[in-house]
C-alpha cells in the first residue's frame, strides 16, 4: 500500500512539473495564456429538401386532384412558417406520382430565423380553384438536432416523410 501511495505521489508531483513547464516559453518567462475561445452557434442553413414519401390519398380517401380536369397527381410544396408568419416556400412541383422523391431546388440554401424555436413544416398539394390541401405537418425545433447533417421527420402512420440537410453556422 506505502508503494502504490508513493508512485501516485510521484505521479502527481510529475504532472505537476510538467504542467507548471507549459506555462514558460523556451528563455523561461511566464507566458500569460487565454482560454480557448469556443465558437457561438450563429445560425443553421437547410441546404437541400426533399419530399420521400406522400400519402396516396387525400384525407377524405380520394385522389389528391381528383376533380381537375386532366390531373391526377398532387402538384406538391413547402411551406416552413414560425408564430403564423411564412418564413419559406419551395416551388410548387406539378404532377407528382406517388411513391416518387421530390426534390425541392428554390429558393435553397434557407437560413432558418429563428432557429431556436419551433417551427412548422407544412407538405401542400396546390389546388387552382380551391383550397390547397394539407398533406401533412411537422413541428420542428432545430436546436433538437443541434449539428445534425441530416435530418428526417416521418409521420407516425409512415404516409409522410420528409428529410433535409442543415448547414450549422458558428462564429
């Protein structure tokens, strides 16, 4: 026990040495050192968005278009808003055929401001005439995915899946 009670003080008094050394320059002068300064989150960008899987049927359990002359397919986009207000809205993509991946490409990169509170994700299928209808919804808080790279929210019934990549700023 008075061996293992020595080495550990020898240790000590070892790292001691050593660290007391790192606070010198080469001629032995104290050499005042600044902490580290840790980056400051600053702000997060989606860079790319897509749409991986839509419902088949509209809630009422009909086809997306199903009264548009000529239409069958949703014409599909996304709208990113925060306390009612639009933050962003992709183009709108004509004709999407289900079980297809829809890339959105406008308006990307987005900064997302704020990106400390929740925001709501909202899939539409554009309507001429009538209504747009809601295909689905997520809330999102980016800071629960604080450096994340990429990001999917997929719906509890699996009808609605959407994924993004996110560009973390730091300062």
């Amino acid at each position: 026990m008075r061996r293992f009670t020595a080495i550990c003080i020898c240790f000590i008094a070892i790292s001691f040495a050593f660290g007391c050394r790192s606070q010198k320059d080469s001629a032995g002068n104290q050499v005042k050192r600044d902490a580290p300064r840790s980056k400051v989150l600053s702000g997060v960008k989606i860079t790319s968005l897509r749409i991986d899987r839509f419902p088949k049927y509209s809630l009422n359990g009909e086809k997306w278009d199903a009264y548009a002359p000529f239409a069958t397919d949703p014409d599909v986009y996304v709208s990113i808003q925060y306390d009612h207000s639009q933050l962003y809205k992709s183009e709108v993509l004509e004709e999407c055929a289900y079980g297809t991946v829809i890339d959105m490409k406008q308006g990307l990169p987005f900064a997302l401001k704020p990106f400390d509170k929740p925001l709501l994700i909202e899939i539409f299928d554009e309507d001429g005439l009538s209504a747009n209808d809601n295909m689905g919804y997520f809330l999102f808080n980016p800071m629960d995915y604080r450096d994340w790279k990429f990001v999917t929210l997929q719906a509890s019934d699996r009808e609605l899946a959407i994924s993004f990549a996110l560009d973390w700023e730091y300062q």
